[in-house]
C-alpha cells in the first residue's frame, strides 16, 4: 500500500489485503459446531482502467470473494479499501449508502435471474444511475454509452436510445 503514484502507477480503486472469510456451522445430531475457511489472506489491486476476471473452481471462494467486497458479508479479517476509502467496517446505514452510489455493483452469476432480459444493453448499464437517482434519463443513456464504449461496445450499433 506504501506504492508510489505516478501516471502509470494512479491509486487504486479497490485494494484488498489478507482478506480471510470463514462460515460457521451449526453442530447437529451428528456433527459439532465448526467453521470452513473459504478465503485466506487474499491480496489484490485493480486501477482505473484495469479488468479483473475471477476464474476458479465451484467452491473456490469467487461469489465469497464478491460479497466480502460489496459487504454482503463480513470479513473475519482483512482490509477492503475502495477508492481510497476503508469499507471493511463500515455500520448498516453507511453500508447501504456505499451500494447506493452505483460504484460497486454485484453481479448475480445466473444471467437469466439478474437481469432482466427484456431490457437493452444499454438499459442494463443506466440501471445503477437511475437507482441512485442520477442525472436525468438522457444523461444516464449519455453515461452507458460512454461505459459501452470504454468496454469496446460499439454504442452506435446497440440501436437508438430510450
């Protein structure tokens, strides 16, 4: 984290270090009470203009690593800074506004029950914006197109907006 910022080297925009996640387990009739870890001092960094793919294994940690991220469950140890900013411990309501901006977005890993397939492309894209109340409907279509574009999706071609 002690990293020089250059041009090349900007701040990061998620930083994560010795991220560990454990689930607990109720003890049964026939089992006792205990834990699994799943993550284990997982360190990463990703910059403006950086794409991060997670591949791995069923059962690897990908979904528990998204979740720790977004704060959809607690670390039991760890840093998850996001733009600068410790969100590891943040309380109930200022968790809930960090999700609101539309910076940090969970992706569900059906595709069929996360998005709704009788939006656009770029609908999808403005989703978040207008969540959150942002701008008005041409300026969130001006925003997606731009968030299209960076991607390398030809905006142009998705047809006209809505």
């Amino acid at each position: 984290m002690n990293a020089v910022l250059t041009q090349e080297n900007p701040a990061p925009l998620l930083e994560i270090r010795g991220l560990t996640v454990s689930y607990g387990r109720r003890a049964t009739a026939l089992r006792r009470a205990g834990s699994t870890r799943v993550l284990s001092g997982v360190d990463l960094t990703v910059r403006a203009g950086e794409i991060l793919g997670i591949i791995g294994e069923t059962g690897s940690g990908k979904t528990t690593l998204a979740r720790a991220t977004v704060g959809l469950i607690r670390p039991d140890a760890g840093e998850i800074g996001f733009e600068g900013r410790d969100v590891t411990g943040l309380n109930r309501r200022d968790l809930r506004d960090f999700r609101r901006t539309g910076r940090v977005q969970y992706m569900f890993q059906d595709p069929l029950r996360s998005q709704d397939p009788e939006l656009t492309v770029r609908q999808v894209v403005a989703e978040p914006l207008a969540a959150v109340g942002a701008a008005t409907r041409q300026e969130r279509a001006r925003r997606a197109d731009e968030a299209l574009t960076l991607v390398g999706l030809d905006a142009e071609a998705l047809g006209p907006r809505t």
